[in-house]
C-alpha cells in the first residue's frame, strides 16, 4: 500500500539493513532463543488443540441433528461423547490461548509496542467470537436437559460459526505479519493506521483459508482414528463405525481442497514473499526453468543429494516452465531464512498431505463399489496413523509459515531480535512453561482416552470392554 | 469525553466484569482449598462445580477482551507493563493454564486419586492466580510501571508493600464474591445448610476484605502516596460508595437476602475498581503518562470502539440467556451434577 512512503523506518526486506535499532534486544543470545522456543512450544501447543475447537463442534452437531432426525440412538450417543471430549479440548484450548495473548506483551513488548494498535481490530473481532463461542459451549456441554433436542442442536451453531471466524480473525493477524499492511513508520512510530487494510492484507485469505480447512482436516482425521484404531481392535459395533466414517469423510473430502489451497498459497509466495519461496524450495539463484526439488539438503547456496523435477517448480509456481523464480541470492545473508528447515518442513507437510489424499482416494473408491469403506487391517491401521499425521502435517506447515518468515516478525519492518525483551533470564520462564505443558499434554491424553474407551450406555454391548 | 477516554472506560468496564465474574469464579477455587476432606467437603465441592461449570469460561474472556484493548488501545502500556512484569505474569499464565486445565480434567476423571490431584490444582491455582494479577496491579497502582519496555524493576515492581496489599486484597475480594454469590446458589438448589455454610463465609470474609482494604489505606499512605492522595482527593466518593455496598451486602447477609446481597457486594467491589481509576486520572501510567499520550491513533480507537460496540449488540443478550438459562431451578433435576451429558 504506502510501503517505501516513508525511506528513513522502512527497509526492503530483499536487500535489508542495519540491525542496529533503538528497540529492545534480547539480554543475551541464549534468551532471545529461549523466547523463540517459549513461544514455538506454546503456540505449536495450541494449535493443534485450536484446530479441534474449530472443527469439532460442526461434525459433533451433524450427529447430534442426524440422530434427533432419525431417531437412531448410535448418532446421539456419539454426539454426546464428542461433546464430553470437546469440554476437555475447548478448557485447555482457551487456556493455552489465553498464555499467547499474556506472552505477546511478555515475550516480543518490542513488537507490540510499535505494531499492537495496527493488529488490534482482528483481535479484538476475534475476542468476541471467543465470547460467543464459549457461552455457547457452556449452554452446548451443560443444558442438554434443559432444553429441548431441537433448541439444543441450534445451541451448537453459534460455536461451529465463531470457531471458524475466530480462527479466521486470529490468522489474518499472522498473515499481517508477513505482509504487513495499513500503516505509515513516522520516527519509528506508526502513523495513518488503517485497521481494516491491515486486516485484509493480501496474505489474508489464501493463509485463513489454508488455516480452516487443516483444522477441519486435523479435527476430521484425528477423531476418525479413534475409532479406526478400536475397529483394528476387532470390534464390529456400528458405534465403531459411524464414529469413524462421519469424521474420517470430512478430513478426506477436504484433502484434495486443501491441496489445491496450498498450491494458490505457494503461488502467493512466489509474488509476494519470494524469499520464503525459495528458501522452501532451496533456490540460490535467480533464474528460469527452475526444477522441483524432492529431498536434499542445502549447504552452501546448493541443494545436493535432491531428485529433480526438471522445470517443475516455474511450472507450479508460474504455469509457465520458463517462470522466473527469485533465489535466495536475492536478500542480503542476514535476511535469509534458515533454508534446511524451512524446506524439510514443507516437504514432510507436502508428502502427509498427499498420503491422506491417497488413503482418501482408497477409502472413497471402495465406498463407490461396495457401500461400505475397507476394513483390512493395513488400511485401519494407516487410518489410524493418519490421525497423529494430520497433527503433524499441520505443524510442518507452521514451522514453514514461521520459520520461513525469519530473521523478521513483521516481515521487511522488525526483525524478531529487535522485539524480544531485554529482560534477562527467560530460559527459566522456557523451563516453567515447558514442565506445565508436558504436564498438560500427558494429562490431556490420558483423559481422552479415558473418555473413549469408557463403556458405552448399557444397550450397547462393548468389545473393549468385554 | 475524548476517544482514548471513552476507549479505556470500555476497558475498565471490561476488566471489572473479569473482577466480579472471573473473580467469582477464583473464588469458588479458593473454597473448594477450604472445603476440607474428600467427604466433608463433597457437597460443598458439587455446588462450586456446579456454580461455575458452564460459566466460567465465558467469564475467563472478560481477561483476553481487556488484554486486547489494552494492546489495541494503549500499547506502549502493554509493552511497558507486560515487560516489567516478566515474573509474575508469566505466573499468571501458568496459573491460569493449571487452573482451568485442572477442572476440566477433574470434570472428566471418575477415579477419586485423579480427582483429587487436579482438585487440588485447581484450588492452589484459583488463589495464587488472583494473588498474582493483585501484586501486578499493586505495582501499576503504586507507580512501579514507568513508560518503556522493561523500564521498570523486574522484582521490586512486584514485590513491596502495595504489591502485597493488591495480592492480598484480589484474593479476599474473589473469596468474597464467590461466597455470596454461592449462598443464592446453594439455596435455589434447596441446599440450605449448604446456604448457611457460605453464609457464614460470606460474612467472615466480608470483614476481612473490609479490614484489608481499610488497613490498606495506611499502606498506601506510606507506599503509595500518589494513589493515596487520589483516593482521598477525586475518588473519595466512589471509595464511599463501595463502604456502603460493603456495609449493605453484610447487612443483607445477615437478614439472608442472598440476591440483594449480590448485588450490594458486586457494587462494593466496582466501586473500588472505578475508585483506583479516578484516583489515578488522567494518568494511565505513573509517574507522567497520560491517557492521552498512550493511546493509539484516533482511526484504531474508532475502529476499536465501534467493533466493541457491534460486537456487544451480539455479546450481551447471548451474556444474558447464558445466565438466566444456569440461574433458574433445572425443570427435571435428577441430582445435582448429574445431568444428561455427565
């Protein structure tokens, strides 16, 4: 928009500038590390448990209303146990969020000092929808015999529809981060903030968008291998059954959506922000007819040991084999990203994205001949790995949002090193955080599986349990 | 009323439906610490759970609403504060995790060994939590927060006399409310040994509240005298006005008018609240930072005021069902705490 309006603040992310800044710097390398990890650990925490706020409420009210339709018990049941699990996410989900908004200001003052007003409106938008989701779980989760089916199921709608806008809210502020919009740099203050054009930054949609399909992705498949690993158990109960079809169909019907949603989002990258391109890709050079590298490991401005794709990279990225792509060469060597991490990560999510597209492919076509989706030990089993891949997928493709936007927090404008704190000491506050969230994760898990594997209602009859 | 005025008002509203909501519910914590043995303090355990079970996370936003706004509105008072008080925010942060992580498991365990590690988690957390946010406040109140990122003493911003007082005070006030609050409670269940219980904890923490925030005036005298004189000055009124809650909500208490004893002691706290905030006035941070000098461009308090202002449309009424829906007799109460989805 104004970008450049204002010479003295702005710097061009490609070629960089002096480090040297009147903001905060870290006490010590070691601590602006340790904020780094604090944040990462937190943020990659709720992430995942976020994704499941956001897609679980919808598939958990699709049963409930099919079983308020038909009458049929096995839809309710599951409904409520979904409800019972999504009690325990929605608690440490919010709690976990809460921590991020608490180390913003505690972590990176550097950065909301300067840049807090300019991402203020989504997060403001997005405590809204945190409130309307929240009542609405309260009234979901507690006033099952306090209203009627009907009223209750609508209950639900307000938090399938404020999950999704608060994970729309919060990622447009990300999303700001890399292309930072809607403000002026005047003596190093910000001047002509416009909240909504920094909002709807041009990285907005193809990252929200990105964002909400792998939380229903994640949410759809970690569900599904519950039950997926109890078939593989033996069990033949149709609770079993619908309790892994429902889910498992939403993550795979999405998969090739999303697949094509991260090719616009790489495609954005590569007019928007080539230097998170071709550090995802390894490109040193500029250049054209660029190949697609599988694998590899990047040491000095080469990708070595990696299978080629001749051309494929200016085709993905451009549809043109003769693209141009901007390599790496391009940005001064402190604004580089680290490559190897970058480009590993991205292509672990790349290989789990594909591989829940082919396991979707296997279940759907089997479906089409038999009306029923395989029951073999192998696809099973491989359901079941899906729902700790999908996680997994969603976290490499973090690692390559985050890591990728590196050495800057507000890409072209902060560096992250001039927003940490200067206060001193905060591995000790790493440490903290990371022994109460081991805690949290191992107590997590252990009340879910609790939670799924307690007996049914008496009319069932349970294998498990048998 | 300027747009930053109005802007920390919206604030300041904000951060006092955490008080009395979230603080309730920090409170409930406290008594369940109290409770004593598995056994005896079963009943009175239940109905804490019960009190805050569907609400208190919806009150835990009030928290994210006013952090939010404070970056939004005034972010060089977030960085300044959020950085000098490194310490004990980042306690605040875990004790919020333990806390609302903690009930939730205990809601979902059934083993009794289980149920009480996180019972006890739960109530350790629900009064340091408070404890903390009062020792942050304290320092912002006594000055401690200059403008800057880190400006301020990393420790002594924390750790001294006010910082105790706000400690202190955050916990007795949480005690306070929740105790009256669970008296109603107790009763519309038609518990009413259970009423009498917290109504003779109402009425003791009432005094000691009372007798903490009075001798806090000597602590402020000697600390603080900046708020001192501003409590004295420009917020006496308001002062007054929660003395008098106070005084009314003991006296309905003693009459067992649990409702309008609510009310009287919600409004002694809020009182206190908008008492700090005149004394200080127009200073947001001590020792020469004003309002208007912290506040952010007009275009994103406008933009702040109107989105709070649309979104409220949406927030209130959904506040409201919310309550009245967990606030009125269950039409088929099979027990409490045993509802379908239990």
């Amino acid at each position: 928009m104004r970008a450049g309006a204002v010479p003295r603040a702005v710097r061009d992310p490609m070629t960089g500038s002096s480090a040297a800044e009147l903001l905060a710097e870290a006490a010590s390398p070691a601590d602006l590390v340790a904020a780094r990890i604090q944040m990462a650990l937190s943020l990659g925490w709720h992430i995942v448990i976020a994704c499941f706020g956001v897609g679980m409420p919808a598939i958990t009210v699709f049963a409930e209303w099919r079983g308020n339709r038909t009458g049929d018990e096995v839809y309710r049941l599951l409904a409520q146990r979904w409800a019972k699990a999504m009690g325990v996410l929605f608690a440490v989900g919010a709690v976990s969020g809460t921590i991020l908004s608490f180390e913003m200001g505690v972590l990176w003052p550097g950065m909301m000092d300067t840049y807090g007003q300019v991402i203020g409106l989504p997060f403001t938008l997005e405590g809204f929808a945190f409130f309307i989701e929240a009542i609405f779980l309260g009234i979901y989760l507690y006033a099952w015999d306090r209203l009627s089916p009907r009223v209750h199921v609508l209950t639900g709608i307000p938090v399938c529809v404020a999950g999704v806008a608060s994970a729309f809210f919060v990622v447009t502020a990300n999303a700001w981060m890399n292309q930072p919009r809607g403000f002026d740099l005047e003596n190093g203050r910000v001047v002509q903030v416009e909240p909504w054009a920094a909002m709807f930054n041009p990285a907005a949609w193809p990252q929200t968008v990105h964002m909400i399909i792998a939380a229903f992705m994640v949410a759809g498949f970690g569900m599904a291998a519950v039950y997926a690993a109890a078939l593989l158990r033996g069990s033949r109960e149709r609770y079993h059954r619908l309790g892994f079809l429902i889910p498992f169909t939403v993550g795979a019907v999405l998969t090739p959506v999303q697949i094509g949603v991260g090719d616009w989002a790489a495609k954005f990258l590569a007019e928007n922000q080539p230097i998170k391109l071709a550090a995802i890709e390894g490109v040193y050079e500029t250049a054209r007819n660029v190949p697609l590298h599988i694998g590899g490991v990047y040491q000095q401005g080469e990708l070595r040991y990696a299978l080629e794709i001749p051309n494929g990279l200016s085709l993905l990225a451009h549809w043109n084999p003769n693209g141009r792509i901007l390599g790496l060469a391009e940005a001064a060597a402190e604004n580089r990203p680290p490559v190897n991490i970058v480009h590993w990560s991205f292509q672990m999510m790349v290989a789990i994205g594909f591989g829940l597209l082919l396991l979707g492919i296997w279940c759907g076509l089997v479906w089409w001949r038999r009306r029923s989706f395989p029951r073999n030990r192998v696809f099973l089993a491989l359901a079941t790995a899906a729902g700790f891949a999908a996680p997994l997928a969603l976290e490499f493709g973090w690692i390559t949002t985050e890591v990728g936007r590196q050495p800057w927090i507000v890409w072209g404008r902060m560096r992250t090193a001039e927003a940490v704190t200067p206060v001193p000491g905060l591995y000790g506050g790493l440490l903290a955080v990371a022994v109460v969230y081991l805690v949290m994760t191992v107590a997590t898990i252990y009340v879910l599986r609790r939670l799924a594997r307690a007996p049914l209602a008496p009319q069932e009859h349970d294998e498990e349990h048998a | 009323m300027s747009l930053a005025e109005l802007m920390i008002a919206v604030m300041w509203a904000g951060l006092t439906a955490y008080v009395l909501l979230g603080g309730a519910d920090f409170g409930g914590g406290f008594w369940d610490l109290l409770a004593g043995g598995t056994r005896k303090g079963a009943e009175q355990r239940d109905l804490i759970n019960h009190s805050i079970g569907p609400v208190w996370e919806a009150n835990h936003v009030w928290l994210i609403f006013v952090i939010v706004l404070c970056w939004t509105g005034f972010p060089e008072v977030f960085a300044a504060v959020s950085s000098t008080m490194y310490i004990p925010l980042t306690l605040v942060a875990l004790g919020i995790i333990a806390r609302g992580a903690a009930f939730a498991f205990r809601k979902a365990s059934t083993e009794l060994g289980h149920r009480r590690v996180y019972g006890f988690a739960f109530a350790l957390s629900s009064v340091l939590t408070p404890f903390f946010l009062g020792t942050v406040a304290g320092g912002i109140a006594s000055g401690r927060t200059p403008a800057g990122i880190a400006a301020g003493d990393l420790v002594g911003s924390w750790i001294n006399p006010t910082s105790a007082l706000g400690g202190v005070l955050a916990v007795a006030v949480a005690a306070y409310l929740a105790a009256v609050f669970l008296c109603a409670d107790a009763r519309r269940e038609g518990a009413d040994a259970l009423a009498e219980t917290f109504r003779r904890k109402a009425l003791g923490t009432a005094a000691v509240t009372g007798v903490v925030a009075l001798g806090g005036i000597a602590v402020l005298h000697a600390d603080a005298p900046r708020l001192y004189s501003g409590l004295v000055g420009k917020g006496l009124p308001l002062i007054l006005v929660s003395v008098l809650g106070g005084v009314a909500s003991l006296a309905l208490l003693l009459r067992r008018r649990y409702l309008p004893s609510r009310v009287a002691a919600a409004v002694a706290v809020a009182a206190l609240l908008w008492g700090w905030a005149v004394a200080q006035y127009p200073l947001v941070l001590l020792p020469d930072t004003t309002i208007e000098e912290a506040a952010a461009q007009p275009a994103v308090l406008r933009v702040g005021l109107v989105v709070t202002l649309v979104g409220a449309v949406l927030l209130l009424p959904s506040l409201w069902w919310m309550f009245s829906l967990f606030q009125r007799e269950q039409p088929h109460t099979p027990g409490r705490g045993a509802s379908a989805s239990e």
